[in-house]
C-alpha cells in the first residue's frame, strides 16, 4: 500500500513510497500530527544514489515488523538531503556534537517540535558492526521518550547549544566585533595552506593520505593555487599526483567518462560507484588547473572531454538541465554496471584484443572487485606497447556492450545549485581546452536555469515532474550567480553577455537580502533565509565539504561584482567575510575554508582584462578567454565605465589589451602572444 509519499517529485521520496512505513514528508502537517499524539519523530534522511541508504530500505523499512513498531511509536519522516540540504545540515551538525562521525542514511530521533535527542546514520536489523539492531534503537528510544522525558530535554538542550557552539567556533575570527584588518589578508596564508596540505598528501597515490579518499576538489584547489605562488613546488607535484591517481585508478569510469564518488582504498582503485553531478563540474575545473600546471600531459583533456561527453548522453534532461546522480547498484548490487571479467572482455572484444585491453586496465582472472570481477584501473602507462588510438577504440566497443547492461537508477531531479557548479565547471574546461561542446553544453544548461528555474531575481531550488518548486537555498544562489558572471565572459555576442551578467548581480543582491546577516559583530552567510518555524537551528555556511562553502561562493561573486563592476558595497562585503573568517589559523583549517582560501587567491591576485575594440580583439579576446591562471577574468561591455575608461584601441585602429591589478594597469598590448605571456 502506497504511503504519504506516493505523490512527491524527489526520486529517493519515491523509492520509499510502497513502504509498509507511514512516512511523511518534510512539513509542517507531520509535527503537528507528533504533537497532537504526543510522539516523537523519527527523520531519516538519504539520498537516491546512496548505496547504504537503500541497504537500510531493505532490511528494515520494507520489513513488516519493523514498519509496525516505527508507525506505533513515531512520527516517521523522510527527507531527501539534496532537496532540502538546510534541513540535512542541522541533523548531520547535531550528528557530530554528538561525537559522531557524519554519513548516510541520517537517522534522527526529534521530540515533536523537530529537536533532535540522539542521531546515528545506518542501524542494522540485527546487532553487528559494534551496533544495536534497528527494531531494539526503535524499542529503547520510545520507552525513553515515554518514561525519562526529562533527561531527553536535556539532551535535546544540549545538542541545540553545541549547534550554536559549532557556529562561534566558526566565528570567533570575528568574535570582538568590528572589522577585522585586510592588511592581514597575504598570499602567506595561501602559500602556509598549500605547504600543510602537500605535507599531509598521499606521497605515493596521491590525495589526502589514507583510506577512503575523496576528490576533495576545494582543497585540492588551494594545492593548484599555492603552486604558483613562491615556493610552489610542493604543492604542485602533490596537485598532479592527486590528479594522475584519481584520473588513472578506478575512480574514473574509463569506458564512459566521469568520476566516482569516491574510493573506498588508498590507491584510488575501487571506487564506491555513485557518480554525483557536482563531482563531475567540480573535477572538470581541476582538470583545467592540471592543464595550466602540466600541458604536456595529454590525460587532463582526454578525461575532460569524455566526462563532457557522459554529461551530454547520461545525465541530460530533455528540458535542458542536468541531472543530479547516477545510482552505484544496478540488479541489487553495487558496481555491477561497471566491473569486468576476463570473459565479459572476451565476449565483447574478441580474445586477442580482451587480452590487450585487460592487461593494459588491469582485468585479470583474480579479479580487483567482488565476485572475481575487476574495476578498470589504467595501469600500463601511457607511452608503453599499447597503442593509444586501439584502446580507445576498444573502450568505445566495451560502452557498447555496457549498454545493453542494466543501468543504475538516475536522480532526475535538476538542481540549480548544482547546475551551477557545472556551468562553471564546463566553461573552465572549454577556456582550458578550446572543447567547444564543454561551452555548447554550458549554454544549454544557463539557458534552461533561466528559463525554468529564475522568476525575476528569484531562483527556485528544484525541476522535476515538470515544474520549478522550493526555495533556492544560499548554495543555489550563489553557485548560479557565479556561473552567469562566467558566462558573460564566454559568449561572443555582446547583448547576451551583459544579460548573463545582469542575471548574475540579481542573483547577488537577491542572495545578500535573504542570506546575509550583515548587522553588529561578525558577518554571517546562512543557508535558508529566516522564518522557516520547521527548522530548531538556523545553519550557517561556514566550511566546505564534497561542496564548496555557499557563503565562500557568494564571496567569490561579490569579489568579481566589485572589481569589474565597481559595487563597493559588494566589494566591502567580500573583503570583510575575508579578514573575519581568515584572521585565524587559516593554514591548520585548510581543509574546511579552502574555498575561501581561493577566493582569497582571487582577492590578492585577480587579472582583470579589457579588450579594446579594433583589428584583433577576437585573437586577443581568445587568449585572455584561455588563459589557465584561475585569477583572470574579462570585463567586456558589462563592466563599470571607470575600468573601461582610457582603455581604447591603437592609433592604427588596432585592438589593444590592459591587464589590470587594483588600479595598476599594464602597458596596452596588441599581439595575442604578448597578452598570454603577460596572464602566464
């Protein structure tokens, strides 16, 4: 029998719709039901690619018995985390106060007002791993509810004040109140960033030193950043190497493009096998950074190029946008859409070329997987016996043969936010690149943002079933304000860029009203804008994750508004979240403000160029677009008269180039050439 779910939109709500569970949706009609019986509320919370939130579906939500004492003793309500991530961020907050380590599914027992008093992430149906079954959490939790409510209040007290305690920690940059000093503000707390994390990097496989790893892809950012300041070395080779192990190890889907989730070893092998949209654009910048540190190195456009490519044929939506995930089980199991046996290889190749290709992706009869099957790992080097044009030939033959595989479940839900981050990522492989299809499919995607999903300064959150629904959160507005500045720097046609460029200053100022608490003491970025009675704690932005930081984002934005556009209130904003949030020990939390250490980079370091109309622009209008410095950007018609000013063309008529830093301008250059080596 189908429950409360039955008509919602979100993919992984859906999933749990014939549950024998009474679940609800997120809203006020559920705590209001748990007041009214005086139960407590159970709030699970997942995602529709997560391997071990459909394990926990199995074992226990779809479970008869163990749905009977869930309806009996609670209030069940389930949330997708991508739709509302404010409402994921205060249970997973609340998760680790409690001296948890963070995951999913989210399992949260609340009082009926929504605060939680204990959280955990997957329960077992019966006692393993160190922890207790999941139908005994369910008995103990509402025999406590029921008889030791004091104690409860407590601990719901408790966690509550270690909420507001993670944010002043957070703040105390700030915490004197006033304004913090930008003379502060030096590319030392970059260059100290990048030396501890090249310290604590893998010196053999590269990435963040043990197992699991993950792309991390804000902080290996700061490592591509810090190798161009003095004393780069370092982090330039831990940049790299992190990079040929996430592109060469199973991390990677070498038959059909894009990156994993993340890798369950140290050697970037097996992957868990989800494939997230916001991985793809974030790992497509990194592969434009690789290329500006290493571009002799063919490997960083091949995988731009084919994870573009799996963009466009896996993750596209007929209205435009793309979609947010690639599940990692396929008939039950995880990984199996992926893996390869010796035989698969035999009977799709032939045996002549199975035994070439499996001894150049490390297939062999042992296996490297479950079951003896192995996950593709490019293992021979490039430059060995193996011809390079034949493997791709082959790998083009195996994603034939995969195709008639079952596929893994697709998330079709589109989210700006992450819409955004690909628009951003996709552009920076075109600029890096000169792959025209990256900058088509960016163009797609920003015209159907618009479209669909922006009401005048407005963003929605969410398109599915065919309509725009939710609120954007701060991430969504800010990723999408970025992407659009961006945009307005990759089209030719002139109107179209000041429009992309007005969208994105709308979305700035509709994001700094909503989001921004701007009064006495420190400045604050929050996640949803105040009001919502649901929420027990209002979230702030504050570190990155497998996302970059939505308030680091924003800083990035107002950064580029006030230099090219000349908004001193922006400008202003952006310097002060710097000076406040970077006044601390910047180089020991490298990890969690390294986003805005990039901003940072851009802050100090930002190359602003302006082209002249005449002979040769479009050549010099090209080699600023492709210049792989992460710091340089285009003002074109859109910016403010004054940085336009005194800017004009040659005597002859010929177009001229200024590369600017603050009010410092370089000597005018007219030859492409001249232009790049002054950006390199």
């Amino acid at each position: 029998m189908a429950n409360r779910l039955r008509g919602e939109t979100s993919p992984y709500l859906k999933q749990h719709a014939e549950n024998p569970v009474d679940w609800w949706p997120w809203g006020p009609e559920a705590f209001a039901e748990a007041a009214r019986l005086g139960k407590p509320v159970f709030v699970s919370i997942g995602y529709a690619a997560c391997h071990w939130c459909h394990v926990m579906a199995h074992e226990s939500f779809e479970d008869a018995e163990t749905a009977a004492v869930m309806n009996a003793r609670f209030i069940n309500v389930k949330v997708d985390r991508e739709e509302r991530p404010e409402v994921d961020a205060i249970y997973m907050s609340a998760l680790q106060v409690q001296g948890e380590g963070g995951g999913w599914p989210l399992s949260a027992f609340c009082l009926p007002d929504g605060r939680p008093f204990y959280l955990g992430t997957y329960f077992p149906p019966t006692p393993r791993f160190g922890r207790p079954s999941f139908r005994d959490m369910l008995r103990l939790i509402g025999e406590a509810f029921d008889t030791r409510r004091a104690e409860i209040e407590e601990n719901a007290e408790g966690l509550l004040d270690g909420l507001g305690r993670v944010d002043a920690h957070y703040r105390k940059g700030a915490a004197s109140g006033g304004a913090a000093p930008t003379a502060n503000l030096t590319a030392s707390l970059l260059v100290a960033a990048g030396r501890k994390l090249a310290e604590r990097c893998d010196p053999r496989y590269g990435g963040l030193a043990g197992a699991p790893k993950f792309p991390s892809c804000s902080t290996l950012d700061v490592l591509a950043r810090a190798a161009r300041q003095s004393f780069g070395a370092e982090a330039r080779a831990a940049f790299l190497r992190w990079c040929g192990g996430m592109v060469d190890g199973g991390l990677y889907d070498h038959v059909g493009g894009g990156f994993a989730r993340y890798s369950v070893d140290e050697r970037w092998l097996v992957p868990h096998f989800e494939k997230m949209l916001y991985d793809q654009a974030q790992l497509l910048a990194m592969l434009a950074r690789a290329q500006g540190l290493a571009p002799e190195d063919p490997r960083w456009r091949e995988r731009a190029s084919e994870t573009v490519a799996f963009l466009e044929r896996e993750l596209s939506d007929a209205a435009g946008g793309l979609w947010s995930s690639l599940d990692a089980d396929s008939e039950g199991e995880e990984g199996k859409f992926y893996v390869w046996t010796p035989a698969e290889l035999h009977a799709a190749l032939g045996a002549r070329d199975a035994i070439v290709f499996g001894a150049a992706y490390g297939v062999t009869e042992a296996g490297t997987f479950e079951h003896g099957a192995s996950v593709l790992a490019r293992v021979a080097p490039r430059g060995s016996r193996f011809e390079e044009e034949d493997l791709a030939r082959m790998r083009a033959r195996l994603l034939d043969a995969r195709g008639r595989r079952v596929r893994p479940g697709t998330d079709d839900k589109v989210l700006a936010g992450w819409n955004g981050l690909a628009i951003s990522g996709l552009l920076a492989a075109w600029r890096a690149f000169g792959h025209e299809p990256a900058r088509a499919l960016a163009v797609r995607v920003a015209a159907f943002v618009r479209q669909a999903l922006v009401r005048g300064g407005e963003l929605a959150r969410i398109w599915g079933g065919g309509e725009a629904r939710l609120p954007g959160t701060l991430e969504d507005y800010a990723y999408c304000a970025l992407a659009f500045l961006d945009l307005a720097e990759a089209l030719d046609d002139a109107a179209a860029a000041e429009e992309a460029w007005a969208l994105g200053r709308a979305l700035v100022e509709t994001l700094r009203a909503r989001f921004v608490e701007d009064a006495a003491g420190p400045l604050v970025f929050y996640l949803a804008p105040a009001g919502d009675a649901l929420l027990v704690h209002r979230p702030e932005s504050h570190h990155d994750s497998a996302l970059p930081s939505g308030a680091a984002v924003a800083v990035e934005a107002l950064l580029r508004l006030g230099l090219v556009g000349e908004d001193e209130g922006a400008l202003s904003l952006a310097e002060r979240y710097l000076a406040e949030r970077l006044s601390g020990d910047a180089e020991a939390a490298a990890v969690t403000t390294s986003r805005l250490l990039g901003a940072l980079d851009f802050y100090l370091h930002h190359q602003l160029v302006v082209v002249s109309a005449g002979e040769g622009a479009v050549a010099l209008v090209a080699a600023a677009r492709g210049a792989t410095s992460p710091t340089v950007c285009l003002a074109g018609p859109w910016a403010a008269p004054s940085v336009l000013a005194g800017k004009g063309p040659r005597a002859d008529g010929a177009a001229q180039a200024y590369v600017c830093r603050g009010a410092t301008c370089s000597a005018p250059v007219a030859d492409a050439a001249a232009l790049r080596a002054l950006l390199g």
